[in-house]
C-alpha cells in the first residue's frame, strides 16, 4: 500500500486528479524499479494497481494497493529483458523489502 502523507492532503482536495496520476505513476515506478534490481528480483513484473481515497474512520486517506504478480520475467537492472527472458520467481512468503520501496 501507498499512502499519501496527511501533510498533503489540503493539496489532494485542491487537484485531485493530478495528485492521484502522481500516485499512481510514483508506486508502479516504484515497484517495477526495485523489482528490476537483480538485487531484490531482477524481473518485470505485473501490476494491478487500485486507488482508495477513503477509510472505515478516516474521510480522506488516499492510497493506492496494488496485485503484483509472484515473479516475472528476467530483465536487467535498467528494466529491459533480458535476451532470453525465463520466470523468475520471489521467495516464498517474501516479495520486496518494503524497507526499500519505503526509502525508494
């Protein structure tokens, strides 16, 4: 999940539809960077990315959640495949260190 700082939200109601483009744009950027990182995966892999603007008890939380696939295809550290693409799975029970998206 990706949650948009409450610091920002007067910005959020002000231009709703650019902040969340921004959001949508910063977490598949996100995602596909660090998972490309041979370090963490090395593969492109698949998002399904949905934006929440709203909580149980909060008026205004926007996040986006997203579906990423298991693995991918291999690519190299800049994203792009790799000559001879082959699946590349994560780590039972593990993705990506969300430690790392945190800081990315």
């Amino acid at each position: 999940m990706f949650t948009l700082p409450a610091a920002l939200h007067d910005v959020t109601r002000r231009h709703p539809r650019r902040v969340y483009e921004l959001r949508f744009h910063t977490a598949s950027a996100t995602l596909r960077d660090v998972a490309a990182d041979p370090k963490y995966l090395g593969a492109q892999v698949g998002l399904l990315l949905a934006l929440h603007t709203g909580g149980q008890n909060v008026p205004l939380h926007p996040h986006v959640q997203g579906v990423v696939s298991g693995g991918g295809r291999s690519c190299d550290r800049a994203g792009v495949l790799t000559a001879n693409p082959r699946w590349v799975s994560c780590r039972p029970g593990f993705f990506l260190p969300v430690r790392v998206l945190s800081r990315v």
